[in-house]
C-alpha cells in the first residue's frame, strides 16, 4: 500500500500518475472528501480522515513537496522562503503614507503551506482569549479546556538537557502532550549571549515576571520558548507534512496528495435564486488548473469539500464559486449562488516593526533560532494612563465599529461592537499580553557581521480589513486591504511597544553587550518621532485570522460550531480564516489543535 503524492511535472497533468501507477486518472475520479490547501490544517485533517482505510481523502495544493529544500527543514533560514517560488508572493493594498508601497503578505506555496516557512515557535494564548470564542459561537467545546487538549493531542515534547536549561530553557510537564506528531523541543543550537540579559532586562523595565512554560495559558511575562524542531542536532523542522504525512500516512493507498495544482471553484449540484435566503446549497466537487490556461479539470467530493487553504485564498474560493456578498461578486463577474455577507471580511492582521544592533561579541553561544520573549501586558505599556486610555477607547466603540461596517469591513457592526467590547476588556485584563517582543539574533556570515535585535508587534488589534477577488479567475491575486492601524489603539500601542524595546537595549546588563543602534540609525528624540519610525517601517506579521470567522451568523459568522459554512450542505472550512478574533500567541499550535478538533467533528458526522 503507498498513497499518491502527485506532482506537476512538464507533461500534462490530465493524467497525474507517479511511475508505481501509470494507469491512475484523478480527472473525473471521486473521492470521500478533497481538502483544498495542503497546508497545516489541511495535511493534519488529510492524515486523520485517512487513518480509516475505507475513507477516500484527495488533498489539491499549489505547491510542491519541499521538504528536502533547506528554507524549509532549516527554521534558522526564516525569511528566506519569503517572496520566493515558495510564496504565493500575496501583497497588502497600497499604503498611502508609504507612497503607495504594498507590503507582502507572506503564505506558503508549499506542502505545509505557511506551516513548512514560518519561525517554528511554539506559544498559546491565554486561556480567557480562548474562552472568547463559546460566546462568540454558543459551543463552550471551543474554550481553552476543550480546544486544548486537542492542541496537546498535537504534540510530542521533548524536555530540554542541563546545557539547554542553562541557557534558559524551562517547561511544565503538566502542560504539553508526549504522543502526538508533531515534534516540538528547545533547539540544540539554542542561543546564549544576550537572550537571558535581554528577559532580565524586561523584568526591570516592564515589571515582568519569568514564565517558565509559554504553553500553560498564561502569557503576560518574559519566557523562553521551544520550537516545532527535531531534538537532534539536526534540529530540522517538525513540518505539517513531515509530522503528518512523512511517516506511516505516506503508505496509505486511500490517501492522494496533489501538488502543483490549484481548485479554482467548488461546483454545486444545484443552484439557489439570490433572493431565497433559505436555500441550501450542496457541493458536488472541485474544478482544478495547473495554470490559468490549462484544462478545467474535475473531482467529485462524495461527502464533503474541506477548505483549508488559510485566511486569504479560502474567502477567495469561496467568493470564486459564488458565495458573498453579492456586491463583491457582481463587481467580478461572479454569479451569486448563495449570499453570505461575512466572507472575506473581519480580517484582522498585526504590525511588526524591528530594531537591531551590534553586539560587542561576535559569539552568540549558539546558531538559533531565538527563543527569548517578552509579553508586556497593556498598562506595563501605557503606565499611568491605562484606565484613561481604556475609557476613551470604549467610549469610541459605538461609532467606530458603525464606521466599519458602513466600509464594509464587517458584515455587523453592532455585533462587531460587542466584539470589541469584550476584546478590549480582556486586553486591559492585567494577566493578559498586548505586545510581543521577540529578541532576535543573527550569527556573522561571510559578508555580514553579527546583529541582535528584536521583532516586536502589538497582539490584539482593533482594526478590520478584507480579502476579496481582484477579479472571476482564481490565478488573480485576492485584493488584501488589511487596514493597518485602523484603530488609533493599535498604533498607539505599536509605538510603544518599539520605544520600549530599545529602552530594554538601553538597561543593564543589555546595554552593556551591545555597541550602537542600527536600526533605526538615529534614535527618535520623542514619541512622535517614534510613530513616525513605526509608520515608515512596519510590516505585516503574516498572522491573517478571521475572514471566514467562526461566529454565529447573525453576528457575520459565516462557519457555524461544526466549522460547516452556513447555508451550504457539505463545505467546511479548517484553517486560519476560522478564529474570529486574534490570540496573544504564534498561530501554529491552535491551528493544530482546531484540525485535530476538525477531524473529530468530521469522523463523528460519518456515523
């Protein structure tokens, strides 16, 4: 038994057959369900769905199996992917006070997508941001008790050694699982150096106080955290595709995986007239290109369509097979089957700024990845001020989310304000985090000497944006408008947040293990010329939630507690675009946990 990894070559791909099976067609064949995105949700999903050999699972990425390409298996070659034939190379709608510059939206075109390029840190919010998502969906199975244990489901910690925890490397046993797939340990080439002066540094500025597990719930604090790497020295990637499908999945003849190749539209079995608000539509299958000229081809879904091509191309699938908003879908040409108002709106996407330096020793006492992080919650940011700055902001909701909707950027802006309300109280809950600040370090090269720094972004924004089709072809970009410091909050707490980071570069014994400031080159003499820095200087964070969110529908929900897309029989969606509001964490381990959840929920609807 061996499943079908099946990848677009020069021949045409009609005909998609590996050399063990030369006579197998996909073109017209069926399958039990077809998983649009092999990403990390979408190989999580695929490997579970296949673990009952009767089950038949097509998985359809547009990209190809990588695994073996150092910017991928590599975490310390972070960044490398970006922009790249490994990237759907998406970019923000222009910024006006940048001149127009669009900024990249970075998302893997690769077997496990965003999953096989990202940094590899393992953090969870904390667990009243989780137990947000029962009100906004009516399932308490979605708060951090229940979608926990399916993040524990995921993982396979390995504890750190003496050395490792020297250098400041600590964990809860209590709060990881031990059998899962996924790899998660602290990197054998973990950084020394600055990273333990760097959270000592935090504590003094920020009040801090060391968590010693990120991964307990509780965020606020400086921490050192693990990453989704193999505990060996060659402490490669833990990727979606090598934890889930390198190892006995691969054997699995009901299991298909094809690369290369993009689904360009769900077919429907039948239609709805636009103005029955009632009518159910059923999916039938997926048409699929290798190119945006080549043949139209064909697969029957005899269950389900599951999309899990992540935050920004599954509302465009979704629009591209006739379900929206009906302005959105007549301005291209789309014919409507089913109105949906909340697709492709609520995005909702931070803002990252960097600052580095030189450091006075070349010697960084490791290779990487960087693992040290400071959480400053909102009034360690703010100070005195906090309780007037929470005032304001609330007092503001009202009309700002009615501002929102009125530009479309939600469907509901009074369920929007409800939203906010409880977003910025839980924000302004003293246990909670409102920014991140990663300290980073990059090891001397041939042309290039040593630098550390820190990548920093505020957690929970305000601002609401949209992905929506440029246009009714699926080879042309969605257009991604993600409203960046759309709220004055969010902006307000950026800046902060990076005037803050170079103070800790400017306290003992930080200050001491570093020569000058590189970026930026000259200091700003006050706030303004902070904000000034972080507007010139931004980038996104590649964190994109929300645009397919996980709500009620009267809210803008547009997937219901069972992630099924409201109005359609047989469509799910398992990704990013899910998760209504942001986490004060790097997103992999909750998508993990809200695939395995995923295929639970799927394996349950079979009986």
């Amino acid at each position: 038994m061996f499943s079908l990894l099946l990848a677009c070559a020069a021949i045409p791909l009609a005909l998609a057959a590996p050399a063990k099976t030369p006579n197998i067609t996909l073109a017209n064949d069926s399958f039990d369900y077809v998983i649009v995105g092999g990403g990390l949700t979408g190989l999580t999903v695929a490997s579970r769905l296949s673990e009952n050999p009767s089950i038949k699972v097509l998985v359809i990425e547009g990209g190809q199996d990588n695994h073996n390409d150092p910017r991928v298996y590599d975490v310390r070659t972070y960044g490398q992917a970006f922009e790249s034939d490994l990237d759907y190379n998406m970019t923000s709608t222009p910024i006006s006070w940048r001149n127009g510059t669009k900024l990249p939206m970075a998302a893997g075109k690769t077997l496990g997508g965003s999953g096989s390029i990202n940094g590899a840190s393992w953090t969870k919010g904390p667990k009243t941001q989780y137990d947000l998502l029962p009100v906004l969906i009516g399932d308490e199975s979605w708060g951090w008790d229940g979608l926990n244990q399916y993040m524990l489901g995921a993982e396979h910690f390995y504890a750190p050694s003496k050395e490792l925890k020297s250098k400041g490397a600590d964990y809860d046993g209590h709060k990881h699982g031990f059998s899962g797939p996924v790899q998660v340990s602290f990197a054998q080439g973990m950084f020394g150096s600055i990273q333990q002066p760097a959270l000592n540094a935090s504590q003094q500025l920020w009040g801090l106080d060391i968590i010693d597990d990120a991964a307990s719930g509780i965020v606020n604090g400086a921490t050192t955290i693990p990453n989704m790497v193999q505990p060996d020295v060659s402490q490669n990637r833990s990727s979606p595709y090598t934890a889930y499908i390198l190892g006995e999945p691969k054997q699995r003849d009901n299991l298909v995986i094809l690369t290369g190749h993009r689904v360009v539209e769900i077919s429907w079995r039948n239609t709805c007239a636009e103005e029955d608000p009632d009518c159910v539509l059923t999916a039938d299958g997926v048409y699929y290109q290798t190119s945006r000229n080549s043949e139209r081809l064909f697969v029957k879904a005899i269950r389900e369509v599951l999309l899990a091509a992540g935050a920004m191309q599954s509302p465009q699938l979704l629009e591209l097979s006739g379900v929206g908003d009906p302005a959105i879908l007549k301005k291209a040409r789309v014919p409507v089957k089913k109105t949906l108002m909340g697709v492709g709106k609520n995005l909702q996407e931070q803002t990252k700024n960097t600052i580095t330096y030189t450091p006075k020793s070349d010697d960084l006492e490791g290779s990487g990845p960087s693992s040290a992080i400071a959480f400053p919650n909102v009034h360690q940011l703010v100070g005195n001020s906090s309780s007037d700055v929470y005032a304001e902001t609330v007092a503001g909701l009202a009309s700002y989310a009615a501002e929102l909707e009125a530009k479309g950027l939600v469907a509901n802006g009074t369920a929007t304000h409800e939203i906010l309300r409880y977003q910025v109280a839980n924000l302004f809950n003293q246990s909670e985090a409102a920014a991140e600040i990663f300290f980073t370090l990059a090891t001397a090269t041939d042309t290039s000497a040593a630098t550390v720094g820190a990548d920093l972004w505020n957690l929970i924004v305000l601002a609401r944006g949209t992905i929506h089709i440029s246009s009714n072809n699926s080879f042309d970009l969605p257009t991604v408008e993600p409203s960046y410091f759309g709220h004055p909050l969010d902006l307000q707490l950026q800046t902060l947040a990076t005037k803050q980071a170079h103070e800790v570069y400017s306290t003992a014994p930080l200050v001491d293990m570093v020569t000058e400031c590189v970026l930026p080159a000259s200091i700003p003499a006050d706030y303004a010329g902070w904000e000034t820095f972080v507007k010139n200087t931004f980038t996104s964070v590649w964190h994109p939630i929300a645009t397919l969110s996980m709500m009620k529908e009267e809210m803008g929900g547009v997937v219901d507690n069972k992630l099924k897309v409201y109005g359609i029989s047989n469509v799910r969606v398992v990704d990013a675009s899910v998760l209504p509001v942001q986490l004060s964490a790097h997103l992999s381990s909750s998508l993990y946990g809200i695939a395995e959840k995923a295929a639970v929920m799927i394996r349950e609807d079979q009986k």
